[in-house]
C-alpha cells in the first residue's frame, strides 16, 4: 500500500451523506495513522463533523460565495496546490469536484468514474449501472470502496459523530427549558432537503406521537431545520389534535445543528423521513423508524443499527423513482402509509440491544 503524508477528502453536500462518509475517514485514519488527514465540506457538513477525532482540519467550501464559477475554483485549487496534498479521495460524483482536485495538482485522485470525468482522476473505480441508474449499494460501502481501492483494510463500517461545548449547552437549554430531563423523548423529524417526495403526513406523525405517548409514556419533540417550520407547525398542531397536549414546539425556535446533534443524542427514540437527521441517531446508537417511499432503502443501509424503514405494502409499481418531486400525479407510496406499521416497527426497534461501541480511531503521535 502506498504511503502518504498528505491526504484530502472531499466529503458529500447531503448531511446524511457526511455522516455515512464518516466510516471512510475512520479507515483512512487508521491506515495512515501518521498522515495529515483534510477534508473538504461545505458549512453544513463542517457542523456535523465537529469533534469528529478522525481529521485534522476541515476546510470550508463556499460553493455559493467565493468559490463559485470558474474563477472562483481556480482561486480555490490555488489555496489547495500550497497545501502539497498527495492524495485526494473524491466521495461526490461530480465533474467540478474532479476538476478542482486536478487544477489543485493533488499527484493521486480516487473517485467513482461519472459523466465523463474519467480522465482527471488517476484511480477510477466503475460502478455497477441498472438502466441509467447506479446499482443501490449502502452509502457507507459505497463511500468505502474508495478506500479499498487504495488497499485499506476495513476494520469498522459503524458511522460515528461527535458532540460539541456548544451543541451540548443548547441542549441542557432546551431540556431545562421544557422541563423534560429524565422524561423519554421520542423525536418527530417531519423536513426533508431533499425534496417532498420524501414527506410523510402531518396527521400520520400525530397519530404516531400519540400511539407512543400511550405505550410506552413518551413525549413528543417535532424536528425541523431552517425553512421546514410550515412542515414543524402542521406536524405540531396534528400531535396536540391526536390528545398530545405536551408535544414540545420547536418551529419557532429551531434548533442549530450543533444543538440538533445533542438533542438527537438524548432521544429515546426517532420516527423520521428519509433525511439527514436519521442519521445523527444512527450514528448516536438512537433506536430509529424512518418511513420511506421515494427512495431505495438499500442505499442507506446499515446492518447493526437500531433502524428499520417502513415502506407501504405491497410496494408500487413507481417505488422507488428516486425523484425529489413526485413527477407522478399522486404520492400514494407515503400518502397512504399507515401510523400503524410505524408503531409496530418502534417496538421491534425498542427492544434491540444497544450497538457494541466503536473505539474511535485517533491520529498516532
């Protein structure tokens, strides 16, 4: 295996997807304990990936600001080539972050060969195609075999995430502030960035808050990230419609995602859409039931997680489009899920045994 003393990732946009990446840098880490170990992020998953033990600096891409446009990545690859990196792994499939590491004149770049971007990386790993979609493939595994490709040996795929001062102090805020230490909370992640295709009903996720406040006493806090507050609200007002009198509001004060993080880690349990967020509890050991139509449960995968996708059955024939904006003129795959294969599926969660830990891989002296 090829030593380096130098080595850049660029990491995912989505926030799911940095927390699924987080096993790549463990591996990395691990194999070239001695190496100065970067990666490249953009603001949101600079957040997630504080505390992380597994890099050394976390560079922000602006991809909207001054590193926009042509002049902007040639500006940017010019900050990078002083950096002297060695290696560069590329976890996203774009043309534009192959290019940048190519201007930045990193000597070795791995990454999947997408839309004819072939030929600005030195290692190119082909993935396997259905039609004119990629094969579903967990993120994690996917995100890996970029290091495999190198040689790594894999010793963990667990995704790992860390907590922070700051995120932790706006938690005990908010526990103090509504006065729900001790009390078990079973959080209402209702947004997806992705699109709506992936939205569940606000009056499903009301009957679900109060089917869980009845079994198993717990009360509800409804999730939401900057611009989901319509979404928070409706999904408030349909937990206090179905008897939940004390389902904790945050639409009007939406958590930061430093505070998110803490407050995930605290959760007894998380019923959410296929987003970002589900991931923090993975990554936490949270029991999880998300509800899922528009996408492939196989691409976020993670065996020995206490997580466990309901999907309506029997599937549609359009399940799964992948699209971020149901293209169809109806949304039955969610539309029509129940609250009660929900509700079943929080029992089975609730019941797993707690993950073994994962020592967290740090940098050698």
């Amino acid at each position: 295996m090829e030593a380096f003393d130098r080595i850049l990732v660029r990491m995912p946009n989505w926030l799911g997807d940095v927390v699924m990446a987080t096993p790549l840098l463990r591996t990395l880490r691990e194999a070239y304990p001695r190496a100065r170990l970067d990666v490249l992020v953009q603001r949101g998953g600079a957040i997630v990936l504080e505390g992380v033990p597994f890099v050394d600096d976390v560079i922000l891409y602006r991809r909207g600001g001054e590193h926009a446009g042509l002049s902007g990545m040639r500006r940017f690859a010019r900050e990078l080539r002083a950096r002297d990196y060695e290696l560069g792994v590329l976890c996203p499939n774009s043309f534009s972050s192959a290019l940048l590491f190519r201007l930045a004149g990193l000597r070795r770049r791995i990454g999947w060969s997408y839309g004819g971007r072939g030929f600005l990386l030195t290692d190119r790993l082909a993935p396997q195609m259905r039609g004119h979609r990629r094969a579903p493939r967990p993120m994690p595994q996917y995100y890996l075999d970029l290091a495999r490709r190198l040689g790594c040996e894999v010793l963990s795929d667990a995704v790992a995430l860390a907590v922070t001062p700051d995120g932790e102090a706006e938690a005990e805020a908010f526990m103090e502030r509504h006065g729900v230490r001790g009390t078990p909370l079973v959080g209402l992640n209702v947004g997806a960035a992705f699109g709506p295709s992936k939205h569940w009903r606000a009056d499903r996720f009301g009957d679900v808050a109060a089917g869980l406040r009845a079994s198993h006493g717990m009360r509800s806090v409804v999730l939401c990230g900057p611009g989901e507050e319509t979404l928070g609200r409706e999904v408030e007002d349909a937990a206090l419609a179905a008897g939940c009198d004390d389902v904790i509001r945050t639409s009007d004060s939406v958590l930061t995602l430093a505070g998110l993080k803490s407050v995930v880690a605290r959760l007894a349990l998380m019923v959410t859409t296929d987003t970002g967020p589900r991931h923090f509890a993975i990554a936490y050991d949270v029991p999880v039931v998300c509800v899922m139509g528009a996408t492939d449960p196989l691409m976020t995968d993670q065996p020995g997680a206490r997580d466990e996708v309901v999907r309506l059955t029997p599937l549609l024939d359009c399940m799964p489009c992948h699209e971020k904006v149901y293209t169809l003129r109806h949304h039955d795959c969610l539309e029509t899920l129940a609250a009660e294969p929900v509700l079943a599926a929080a029992d089975r969660v609730l019941a797993l045994p707690p993950r073994a830990a994962t020592g967290p891989a740090t940098r050698s002296a």
